[in-house]
C-alpha cells in the first residue's frame, strides 16, 4: 500500500503577520488528514523567512510546538531541494503541495510561483489570482469590470501622498465624506486599518496605514450585514450557504478576528431564499474575475437601507481551521472537513493536469 499513498507537501508559518494562525491552521489539517491514503511532509518557514524541512509523517505531530521542526530537520536548501526533486528526476519527491499560509510571501503569489517554477502542483490560487486577491485597489478594477457592485474608494501611493496630500484629502471628505476606513493596500487580516471621522483622523490613519504598505485605500463606510460565502471549484466552482458575521467591536479588525472572540459567525446567514441564491451567483462571479482556483472566501456588505449587495473583497487563502468560517459554511453545505481536504487536493491536480499539455513554444513538440 505504502507505494499508492499521496504525498503532501504541507507549508506553513512565514514572515507575515499570521504566523501563529497558519501554524494552528497547520495543526488541524495535519490532525484531520487521512493517512491511510495521505503520507505528509511538513515544511516550515520560519518568521525570518528560513525553511526547515521534516521527514515523512504517517501520523499527525504530536504537538504545535513540534510542527516548528526544531530537532533533525533540514535546512532551506534542503527544503528547496526537495521541493525541486521532481523536476531533475530524483526519486520521489511531492506529488502535491498545500501551502497553508496567509498574507504577505503566502497567498499573494510569490510561493505559488517558487512551486510554478518547481512544476509542482498546489492547492489554491494561481500565481495572477493570488497576486490580485491580495492588491485591493487591483481586486477592485477586476471587480468593477465584472460588473460587481462595490462601495466607493479611492488610493494612492506613499510618494503621490507625500507631494498632494491636500488634494487627496480633499478627494476622499469630496467623494467619501466620513467615516471612512482606511486600509494598507496590501495586508491581508486587517492589520493597519482603521476609521477616521474627521480631517484630523483621517491623516492620522493614513500615515499610519502608510506604516504597512507604500499603497494605501480609503473605503467609503457602509451600513451594511457583512455576508461571507465559500468558493470551492476550478471552472466549474460551487458556492456553499452564506454566513453572517456580525462583529461586537465598531468593524472587524485583527483583534475581533482572532483574538477576542467576540465576533459571532452566523451560519447558515438569515438570509430570504433569492438573497442568498444572489450571494452565492455573485461569490462565483467575484471568484471567476479574479481567475481564482482551488477555494476562496468572498466576503459581501448587504446594505440595511436598500438590501443591495456589494462586494467586499475575496480572501484566496482564508482562514481553515475547523473553526473558521470557511471550512463551517461547507459543513453546512454538507461537505465534511475531512472531504473538503481531499477536494482541495483533487483539484490541485486537476488544475496541474489541465496545463501540463499547453505548449510552450511554437512547433516545437
């Protein structure tokens, strides 16, 4: 049997801000893999952005301590190693990667190009779709060519900041007026953001946003229900039910995210049958216009005055413990933790498959 398992290359941890969440992410898939049909690889990287490669697992880690590979593993030349053995041909190496990391080096392209270049397949996000899903200002354009409603915004850069300061103040109180959000550009797990409700406060935020990112988005505010579905599929993706988040704390910042608990998820999302058809129809075109593969998050605001529905944003690696919003609106849907990671892989390499015939040069077989 040994012979027929998959291996699964498992990455985790990073140089971004949710370090620690990947490493809990990490922990639970590790736990819920099947490992009757499923051999794991961890990798780890380190917050200085080093690799650290373990053996092959037939049983989870015992602990999440254990999953930062402290004792006998390789080093990043080792991981690199490996992660590239299939293309020089040395014995078998990974039949798939699962890169379990969010934010910065994780879901915005640049690893899935290292497993591009390694000619590896890898669940989720392509290198385009990931790079987009984590630009706001770029997701914005792609979803406004789609035809996506969205609240209004407007962004610049750190050096077009620093000479026309006045007139982009001025832009955002003309065509935002307050409050307004203020968000780095780039960040995934709203770190850096925050609302300003007057000229003073709105600087303040800027710079501060400008602390994190050389670009930078103000968001007009909506009074809205924030509406979140699940995306799983390649081409021909699915929707699970939406679910609601509703937050304790002004809007649903880091702390109320991870740390305080405080904000509820509602799932299914009390929703009247046509919203939710609606949302759903819409997740699908949100995750189609960013070219997404594998799964995402499309987060949606259903304004209380009107009922109209705006896209927020899509997440293309969003947060999957058993106890994230992701992996719950799919139990709901009816798809179980266990069946979900399986379908993740199976569309990793469906994807993989599907490209490996595109010819590279012209004649040339």
């Amino acid at each position: 049997m040994g012979q027929d398992k998959m291996t699964v290359g498992l990455v985790y941890g990073g140089k971004s801000g949710e370090h620690e969440v990947s490493l809990q992410t990490a922990f639970a898939v590790m736990g819920a893999f099947d490992y009757n049909k499923y051999e794991i690889i961890p990798f780890f990287i380190t917050k200085k952005g080093e690799w650290r490669v373990g053996g092959r697992l037939s049983a989870p880690l015992a602990s999440l301590d254990k999953l930062k590979l402290e004792h006998g593993a390789g080093d990043t030349s080792a991981a690199v190693q490996l992660l590239f053995s299939g293309l020089s041909g040395s014995g078998k190496g990974l039949d798939v990667v699962f890169p379990l990391l969010h934010g910065t080096n994780g879901e915005d392209g640049t690893i899935q190009g290292l497993f591009e270049m390694a000619n590896l397949p890898y669940v989720g996000a392509g290198v385009l779709a990931s790079a987009a899903g984590m630009d706001k200002v770029v997701m914005k354009k792609l979803f406004a060519d789609a035809g996506l409603d969205q609240c209004k915004y407007c962004y610049f850069t750190s050096s077009s900041w620093e000479r026309n300061s006045h007139e982009h103040l001025q832009a955002v109180e003309d065509e935002l007026g307050y409050p307004c959000f203020v968000k780095p550009a780039n960040l995934g797990s709203s770190v850096g953001i925050s609302k300003a409700s007057n000229r003073e406060e709105l600087i303040q935020a800027i710079q501060y946003a400008f602390r994190y990112d050389l670009k930078v988005i103000v968001e007009e505010f909506v009074d809205a229900r924030e509406i979140e579905v699940g995306i799983l599929g390649n081409e021909e993706p699915l929707a699970s039910v939406p679910g609601e988040i509703v937050s304790s704390s002004e809007y649903y910042d880091y702390t109320a995210k991870y740390l305080d608990g405080k904000s509820q998820m509602i799932i299914p999302a009390e929703l009247d049958t046509e919203l939710a058809e609606r949302v759903r129809e819409l997740g699908i075109k949100a995750f189609k216009s960013i070219e997404g593969s594998g799964l995402c998050r499309a987060d949606f605001f259903v304004r209380r005055d009107n009922g109209v529905i705006l896209i927020n944003e899509v997440n293309t690696m969003p947060g999957f413990t058993p106890f994230s919003m992701y992996p719950l609106l799919w139990r709901e849907t009816g798809v179980s933790y266990a069946a979900l990671l399986d379908r993740l892989l199976g569309l990793a390499i469906e994807r993989f498959e599907a490209r490996q015939n595109l010819e590279f040069e012209n004649g040339v077989q």
